[in-house]
C-alpha cells in the first residue's frame, strides 16, 4: 500500500520493528501526528482464538473523549418515563420501529426491554448494518433502562474481535493528556483479558498497538499493563 509523503515522514521518527512501553508508544503517537483535525486514538488488540470462539463484551471508558450519544429506546408504554427520565432521546414502541423501518437512524445507540425484541428483531437488516441492533449481551436488551442507560452516558462502548481475531477500539483523542489514554487503554486490556474463553490455550493477546487516525501504528508491550 502506498502511503502519502506526510505519512511516510512521520513513520522516519520511530522504528516500526520495535515495541515499546505504553507510554512511550503514546508519545510516539503523538509526535507523529500530522493531520490538521483532533485525531481519535485507535488500540488494536490481537488475541488467539479458535474458530468456535469469540471474544465480546462492553467497557466503560474511564476518561470520556466524544460528545453525549443520542440514545433511542424501544418499549411500552409503562416504560416510558423510565427511559425518558434516565435521558433518551427517543421513546417509543411500534411506531418508532416503523420509523426505523423506513430508513431513519438519527441515534447513536439502541436500547430495547425483552418484550419490545420480537417487533425490533424485524429490524435486523438496517440496524445490524449499522451496528446498532440491541443485544442482551452488550446489555442493550434489558427491563433496566435507568442503569443501561445510565452506563451508556457514562461512556460504555463495545467491543469484539474480528474475523482474524483482532480487537479494534478508540480510546481517546490526540488532545487528551497521554496518562488519560493511558488509563483508557489498560481497563481495555484487562476487560479482553478477563473475557478469555475458558478452553484458550497459550498466549492470549498476541500483539497490541495504538495508532491515530492518519498515523502509523506503535507496537505496544501489554505485560506491564497487567
């Protein structure tokens, strides 16, 4: 792949062979930086996984990076003002999904209770796409909207590796203090540690590095991050 001159000078500042302490691969990611906007700081995390096996969960960011995410919750109407008080942005039951149904997704996330998943489960084709389809795992399927919601605005962000077993994940912002992303990154790790399946043999995490957007990627050494 061809890189661009600005790519190619910022790449001259480190050696791409080496791995370096979280810190410093931060640093490094920084300095490299050329892009004229606030670029989001990526971690990407290899793991060994047998073909049967996955690895997905949800996180809570320690240190927020992005605006307020405008969250749409499907349910009836004795749930309503639950959801509306815990700070939604939309409500509703039927007729948001037939809205939904055609084409609308002004919404950064979709919560739905378990009675609501029969008529949201026709929806499959135009959230799945865009990754918003609620799922009981990622806790967006819940009676509990006061606490999903609640987690949500928090910063809870999911995360699941690949097809080739990588975790892909934004931790941060090039204007955020380095320690700030720093923390962001370890509770990362330690959630995709935790989420090991129990047959997992070996090493687990393979590789990891950050890169910012337009930036080349730092090989990063997560033992210290343990």
């Amino acid at each position: 792949m061809r890189r661009g001159k600005k790519y190619q000078e910022s790449a001259k500042k480190y050696n791409p062979g080496n791995t370096y302490e979280l810190g410093e691969a931060l640093g490094l990611v920084k300095t490299m930086a050329y892009a004229k906007f606030d670029e989001t700081v990526d971690l990407s995390v290899k793991v060994s996984l047998k073909k049967n096996q996955s690895v997905r969960d949800t996180v809570v960011l320690p240190n927020q990076f992005r605006g307020e995410k405008k969250i749409l919750v499907f349910c009836k109407a004795e749930k309503e003002k639950e959801a509306q008080e815990a700070g939604a942005a939309y409500v509703g039951a039927e007729e948001l999904i037939e809205k939904v149904k055609g084409g609308w997704l002004d919404f950064d996330v979709a919560v739905a209770t378990p009675d609501m998943m029969k008529g949201v489960g026709k929806l499959g084709m135009v959230l799945g796409r865009k990754g918003l389809m609620p799922n009981p795992k990622t806790g967006t399927v819940t009676f509990d909207l006061k606490g999903a919601l609640a987690e949500l605005k928090k910063g809870r962000v999911e995360f699941r590796a690949d097809k080739t077993g990588v975790v892909h994940l934004a931790v941060g912002k090039l204007s955020m203090e380095p320690e700030k992303i720093a923390e962001n990154v370890k509770v990362v790790v330690a959630e995709i540690k935790r989420k090991r399946p129990v047959d997992a043999k070996g090493e687990f995490i393979q590789t990891a590095s950050v890169a910012s957007t337009m930036g080349p990627g730092v090989w990063v050494s997560i033992k210290d991050e343990e």
